[in-house]
C-alpha cells in the first residue's frame, strides 16, 4: 500500500501539547499576492505537561522573521519539521513573535485566506490557520484574539474579525484599518477575517437577558434584497435557543457574511459566520421553498454552533461529531418546531413527521452507502489520514441520530438537564465525546456505557423482527434482534442500545394500548423499547385480536429494520399507521420492493409490469385529500436512487434506472386524471411567502407535474409548460422546468433556454441550470448521452472548476445523482471521472476528493462496471502530487 502521500494519524496517539498559547495579537497587511502577517503570542507552558518544545504547525508559509521575547533564538533551539516548526522555550512564559508572507491570490484550495471576486476571506477549520501563520493549530489550544487588519480602502472597504470592534480609521497611501478583539478565548480553526467591498442589512435585537445585540447579514452590492430571510431565520434561531437550552447570543454583535467561492455550506466563526451565499441569499424570484428551507436551517445550525462548538469546543479533530452531531440534532429539531409551529396545533405532529422524513432521506441516501463501503467509520474516527475527508454523513448525520436517540432515552427533560450539566462543567474548554455523554448520564443517574459503543462501531446496524400471537392467550411476543455487519477493520461487532419506538395496530387500523407482561394496566400506544443485547424478546399481554406491529416508529434509531411483511401487510401500515413517518416509510419499502423486482426482470431482458395492488396502495395515499400535501408530496416521492442502488446486489444502474422510468411511466399514465385534478387545485393564490403550508402544495404539485411529464401525458406536458412561462415565483418556475428536463418532450431545451436568457447573470440560479442538465435521464435508448451534455457545459462561459458550486452543481450532480448515464456501459463516464478529479486536485483537494468519494462503492458494481473502473482509480492514484484528501479516499478504495 501507498502511504507517502499521507500518513495516518490516530486518535489514541492524543498527547497534550507542552505549550500553549493564552493570547495572540496579529496584525494583517492585506495585499492579493504579497500579505505581510504578523503575530506576536503570548506561550504559557503546561505544568501538568512534560516539558518540551513550542510546536507551531506551517503550511506554504514564508516565514520573514521568528523571535523569542524580542530576540532570534539560537539556531539550535529552532527546528524545521516537514509540517512546520519547533522552539525551544524557557521558563514558564514567552513571548514569541513571528511574520510571514503569504499569497492569497495562489490559494485556490480556499482553505487559509484567500480571494474572492476580489475581497479577502479566510477558511480555517479545520487545519487552514496553519496556512496563515505559524501556530500550535489545534482546537485544544484555546487564546485570545485581538486582530489588526490593513488594507486598501479602495478594494475592502468592509474590514471584520471575530468578536468587537475597537477602533478604524485611515492610513496613508488610499490605505485604511480596523482593529478587532475577542473576548472568548477560541481554537484556531474559529478565527475569521474578511476584507472586501460588501454591503449589510442590519438589525438590533434583544437577548433574553434585556442585553442589545446588533445583527448583521454582509452582502455583496446588488443583493440586499435577498438577505431578508437570512436575517429572519437568525433571529428565529436565538429565540430558539434561549427558549428550549437557555442558551443566550454572549457577544455584542454577530456577523453573518456571504461569500461566492466556499468549499462547504457555512463556518461558524466566532462571531463572524462565513456562508456559502447559496445558504444565505433568497428572493422568491431566484430560491426555491428547498433553498429557503436550507438556510433557514443552516443559519440556526452555525448558530447554535457559537455554544455547542464554540463555547465548548473539541479537544481533537476526532471528536468532531462531539460538536456536528450534536449541532445538527439541534438544528433538526428547530427546523421541526418551526414547521410546527406555522402549522398550527391541529397539523403540527404531520409538519414535524415531514422534517423527520427529510432527515431520514438524507441519512439513508448519504449515510447508508457511506456506512457499507470503505471510508466505513464510527461516528467518533480513531484513524485518518487527512481530517478534510472526516466532514461526514456519518459524523454528521449519524451523529445526529446518536445525540436523538440520547434524547429519546432521557425525554426532554433528562436530556435538558445534561445540556445544562454539561455546560456547567465545560464552558470554555476543549473537551471530548465521552465528557458529553457522561454529563448525560450524571444529570440523569443513567449508565451510559454501553451506549458509548455508538461512538466506537462502524456499520448500520440490522434490527430483526420477528412476532408471535398466541390467539389462546390474547399476547403477542415481539422478538427482536441486531446485528452490525463488519466494516474495514471491526470484523466483531458488540450489541448496542437500540431504542425502537413500538406500536401493535388493530385489524381496524386503530392502535392498541400496549401492556407488557408483568404490567398491571395497559400505558401508551406507542412506547420505547430498550433493547441491549443480541436477542430480546417483548411480549404483550392483553390483546383481543392479532396485531400488525409498527416499528421503530419516528424512525427512533439509525437502524435497517429487517422485518418480513408481505405486499397486504405494507399496503394496510401505509393506509393505517398512525405514525406519519411509518406511514411513509411503508411506502418507500413498497416501492423499494417493486423496483428492484421491476430492475430484476428487466435487467434479465424479462418483460415486466407495475403491479396493481402497488398502483393502488399508492394511489390512495397520494390522493388522500385528508393528509397534508407536504406529507403526500413525501409518501409519493421514490425512494432516492442511491439507497436503491445499496440495496441492490450487484447494483447494476442501467436496470434501475429502466425499473425507475418505468415505474414513473405508469404512475404518471394510470394516476393522470388524479395528477390533473391535483394540479387544479393545489395552486397557491397570491404572492409568493415562504411558508410550509404553501410549500406542500406546491411539493405535491411540482410531483404531479413530474409524473405526468414522466408519461409524456399531453394535458400535463402543456402544463408544464404554461406554468413554467407564467410562474411567479422559483419553485414553480423551477418545478415545472424540472418536469420538462426530466422527460421525452422537445419542449424542454426551448424552456432551458429561456430560463438561461433569463437568469444568465445569477451565479446561483445558473447552478441550479447547470444541476438539472446534469441529473437528466435518457427517456429514449437512442438520445444523446447526458455526459455529452456534462462536457459541453464545462465550457459555458458561467462554468468554473474554481467554484465549489458550480463543481457540485454539474459534476457532483452527474456522479452522484445520475448513476444510469454516470456508469454507461462504455466506461465514458469513468475516464471523464479520472480526468476531473485529477484536474481538480489541481486547485482544490476537498472538492476533488469529494468528487472522488462518487465511486468509493465500486466493488457493489456488476463484474463489467468493475472492470471498467479500477483502471481509473489506479490512474488517479498514479498521478504525480496527488493530494492527501484524494488519496485517502482512492487507496481506501481499492484496498
Ligand atoms: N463546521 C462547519 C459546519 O458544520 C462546516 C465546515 C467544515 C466548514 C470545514 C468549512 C470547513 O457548520
Ligand atoms: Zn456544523
């Protein structure tokens, strides 16, 4: 195995660092190819440390000047290492004082600081502060920052780090300054700057505590007008924390920023939040519901970050989900109270169930495939080669679930309760997964051991179910099992606590009061079990007539719930179940049944049809006037194509793909009179406002649209395209479009023309052009491959492989969300794979690396796929320089 590129660092190998650093002050003399930086800081030894050396991490620094308390150190006591530098220090303090020069204008990984549209911008999390200047650049170094920043008037007339404002004023030479100061002490990877010609709209809000708190969207000209919701969703989210965690805005000002070329969604800098603008900007002209929804979600989730993340932040980069899991557990349940919320008392648990699908949508479409390959990891690493590639649907979105399924143990209360122990305890400190879940387990006097193993294993674990009626007795006995397959490197897998929310369901559909074995009366109808071990059996007493089981209700643990239902059984939980969310989720696996049988016999060249009893479960929960088109427009989306392609062996894209067209051929044609009269009456009359109830019709509209357009149905297509000419508003311009794309009819490259004469001036709108091409179907064997498409537009003048955005928007949406054109059958699609990643390593590692991920799963491909793909992996692999970020991920790949 290769290794030079990167080796693997492990998380037991953790050592405090023998100095630290109590207060930095820098200085910035911003210039696009020549920044001077200076920093002086104040190095406090560790008495509980072992004496050693100063350890400052470097990376593509020029280093001008190193002094130790005003004088060079002898050249002995100054070391060069390949990843930065080591001083020897004296006594217990010191004063070290270090200036570099740097070229952001040559920095196109946008990690460290760099330009965009010509302002300054820095990224630093997780290790870009090294890229800076030289510093002990790890998150258990916590000091605080005062910030000088210099530069031309002309150019950055907006100077802003993290925390206050001391002072501005001009220099000499068209030249002006700001000085800046944080009062929290932070880790490296949470200091900002930014530098450039921007505009704000601002707000003065008050915190709980009756303190004034001025709140500040940053823009560039011209885009004021979308910073309103953004502006919104944060002050939503600071009445959210302070009401549900008690959680209070400490500083006197919170910036939010957005900026075009960004590798992520947003940074929750202390203070100064840098956004993607995608997750920032919004007009009903130019976002769609989706884009508003994100933001939305994406301003609470950085904000929350500023205490669980930034108050108490991580010890070391492996226990990242200690502060992603737990963060995006809060913003999930935000976005839910904010559904609920507009929905009104009477449709809220239906507004919470549709958030909840969203999320399981995303965990089994991203997190799944990701749990069953290679880059397999728990959600708390214990190896990696480079941290970039540890930005995980599992540390994420695992980790959420790992914190829900806490507070489904605990309730609201217990898990408040720990929030507020933990706090308690660890306020301003740098701390780990373990320090989190034992406040749990104190503030509720639980032992929480075992259910530490959730940190530890890799691998979606099964959950087996099987159930027994005894007719003689009234009981029904529940015998559930788990199982974790092995994943790289845990062949044995030790049982977990898995909590399964449980509901038994009346021959009528009415759900039965539960009462176990030993109870004295029965309790709820739905109700937790615990289950700990291998093998469990529940039984449940009391019963007149045989139950259907409902399980793992609100999808209460991060599990595959392997449970033998036939076609009646699905078809009566999707008709009856009175969880929203198992509702749905009998539908998906209805479906997920049908197509996969439909791609089995057409893969086999085998004639095959849509079956009747499928076509009319799923009619009648789609056209069920009394659910909520929000919930109807989830229950008849399919399942998404990548958790198809997991639960298919080998995956064979081109068979699903025709099981897919297929089915929507036929739901479109059969359901069309039902499609019609919803199209009638879901549309929203008036001005577009972002709001849920209006977003469900026009999600259940747009479906419509796509199923007709999907059948070529004449009445439908002509919809399409009159609602595409006179929309008012992004989501039914853009639904209605998407229609078109993703169908046989001509009408649509006239109707992707007019909508890029229309917006060719709107970066992010483009992007959404730029996706929808990409992710288009064949639905005629003879048209034109998509990648044909794919190639011509990476020479459309709004393209550039140095922007995130518009990376994702083309080529991530070609290989990932188009597995049937991505893996032809002629290998093109590999070999243009190749040739982007390779040249994307060029400029940018994060974003090749994630473009690289699309083919991790490679050994889950038929025989001939394989063999068209492991040559590419082995070019990429071969290429000379190729970064750590790729590397990892290809060598994991093929190992
Ligand atoms: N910490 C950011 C978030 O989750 C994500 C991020 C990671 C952004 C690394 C930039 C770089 O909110
Ligand atoms: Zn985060």
């Amino acid at each position: 195995m290769k290794t030079e590129h990167a080796p693997t660092i492990h998380r037991a190998d953790y050592r405090p660092l023998p100095w630290t650093v109590e207060r930095i002050d820098l200085h910035f003399n911003l210039d696009p190819t020549a920044t001077v930086v200076t920093s002086r800081l104040n190095c406090v030894r560790n008495p509980e440390v072992e004496a050693g050396p100063l350890r400052l991490w470097g990376d593509t620094l020029e280093c001008l000047l190193l002094t130790v308390d005003g004088a060079e150190p002898a050249a002995a006591a100054l070391r060069e290492l390949e990843d930065g530098l080591e001083v020897d220090l004296a006594g217990e303090r010191a004063v070290v004082e270090i200036h570099t020069r740097i070229d952001p204008q040559a920095n196109t990984t946008l990690s460290g600081l760099y330009l965009s549209n010509g302002g300054f911008f820095t990224q630093c999390e997780a290790e870009g502060f090294r890229r800076i200047t030289y510093f002990p650049d790890r998150p258990d170094v916590m000091a605080r920052y005062t910030v000088t920043l210099e530069a031309d008037r002309e150019r950055c007339p907006v100077l802003l780090s993290n925390g206050n404002l001391l002072e501005q004023g001009e220099l000499p030479g068209g030249r002006h300054y700001a000085r800046w100061e944080d009062p929290f002490p932070k880790p490296s990877y949470l200091f900002a700057l930014v530098a450039a010609r921007l505009v704000v709209l601002e707000r003065k809000a008050q915190t709980a505590s009756g303190r004034e708190v001025l709140l500040q969207v940053w823009v560039e000209e011209g885009n004021l007008d979308r910073a309103g919701h953004a502006m919104d969703s944060l002050i939503h989210s600071m009445r959210w924390d302070e009401r549900t965690f008690g959680l209070e805005l400490d500083l006197d000002r919170f910036m939010i920023v957005a900026v075009a070329d960004f590798n992520m969604g947003a940074m929750e800098n202390k203070g100064l939040n840098i956004f993607n603008t995608k997750y920032v900007l919004a007009k009903p002209d130019t976002a769609t519901d989706v884009d508003y929804e994100h933001i939305e979600s994406v301003v609470a989730h950085e904000y929350f970050h500023n205490w669980t993340g930034n108050r108490v932040t991580c010890r070391d980069w492996f226990q990242l989900t200690l502060k992603e899991g737990l963060t995006v557990f809060r913003d999930q349940q935000f976005s839910a109270d904010m559904l609920a919320e507009a929905a009104g008392e009477e449709d809220a648990a239906s507004a919470r169930a549709v958030k909840r699908i969203d999320d399981v949508r995303v965990l089994r479409a991203a997190q799944f495939p990701e749990d069953a390959g290679p880059m397999a990891h728990p959600i708390r690493p214990d190896s990696y080669q480079e941290i970039n590639n540890f930005y995980t649907a599992t540390v994420y979105e695992k980790g959420a679930e790992v914190i829900r399924m806490l507070h489904t143990l605990l309730g609201t209360e217990g898990f408040r309760n720990g929030m507020d122990l933990y706090f308690s305890y660890h306020d301003g400190k740098a701390v780990t997964c373990d320090d989190f879940v034992d406040a749990m387990a104190e503030a509720n006097g639980r032992d929480l051991d075992q259910f530490m193993r959730w940190y530890a294993q890799a691998g979606t674990p099964r959950l087996g179910a099987r159930g027994e009626w005894n007719a003689a007795d009234g009981s029904y006995t529940l015998r559930l099992t788990q199982h974790t397959p092995p994943t790289p490197g845990q062949a044995e897998k030790l049982p977990l606590v898995i909590p399964v929310a449980v509901g038994l369901i009346a021959p009528d559909g009415s759900d039965l009061p539960l009462q176990l074995e030993g109870e004295s009366q029965p309790g709820a109808s739905t109700r937790v079990l615990e289950l700990k071990t291998a093998e469990q059996r529940f039984r449940f007493v009391g019963l007149s007539a045989e139950p259907v089981p409902s399980l793992l209700r609100g999808f209460s643990a991060p599990v595959l719930l392997e449970l033998e239902e036939d076609d009646e059984r699905l078809a009566f939980r999707m008709a009856k179940d009175s969880d929203p969310c198992n509702r749905w989720d009998a539908a998906q696996r209805y479906a997920e049944r049908v197509i996969l049988a439909l791609a089995a016999d057409l893969g086999q060249g085998r004639a095959a049809a849509v079956p009747e009893a499928f076509i009319r479960a799923f009619r009648s929960l789609a056209t069920d006037e009394a659910l909520d088109p929000a919930f109807r427009a989830q229950a008849a989306a399919l399942p998404a194509e990548g958790y198809l392609l997991e639960r298919m062996s080998p995956a064979d894209p081109a068979a699903l793909r025709a099981a897919l067209r297929l089915l929507y051929a036929t739901l479109g044609e059969r359901l069309a009179a039902d499609w019609l009269a919803l199209c009638e009456r879901l549309p929203v009359a008036g001005e577009y406002r972002y709001h849920p109830a209006d977003a469900g019709r026009r999600a259940l509209l747009n479906l419509a649209l796509r199923y007709l357009a999907a059948a070529g149905n004449e009445a439908g297509l002509a919809l399409a395209r009159q609602r595409f000419g006179a929309a008012g508003n992004m989501t039914d311009r853009f639904g209605a479009l998407a229609a078109l794309v993703q169908s046989a009819s001509p009408a649509r490259e006239d109707a992707l023309a007019a909508f890029h004469a229309r917006y060719k001036d709107d970066a992010l709108v483009l992007d959404k052009w730029f996706s929808l091409q990409a992710g288009a179907w064949r639905w005629q064997d003879d048209a034109p491959g998509t990648l044909l498409r794919v190639k011509a537009l990476l020479d459309d003048a709004a393209f550039s492989l140095s922007n995130p955005n518009k990376v994702y928007s083309l080529l991530g949406t070609f290989f990932r969300a188009n597995p049937a054109e991505f893996h032809a059958a002629d290998g093109s699609g590999h070999v243009f794979w190749a040739d982007m990643v390779i040249a994307l390593d060029a400029r940018n590692p994060q974003v090749a690396a994630r473009m690289a991920r699309a083919l991790e799963n490679w050994r889950r491909y038929t025989p001939a796929l394989q063999a068209s793909i492991r040559p590419q992996l082995e070019r990429v692999l071969a290429t000379k320089g190729l970064s750590p970020d790729v590397s990892e991920v290809i060598g994991k790949a093929l190992q």
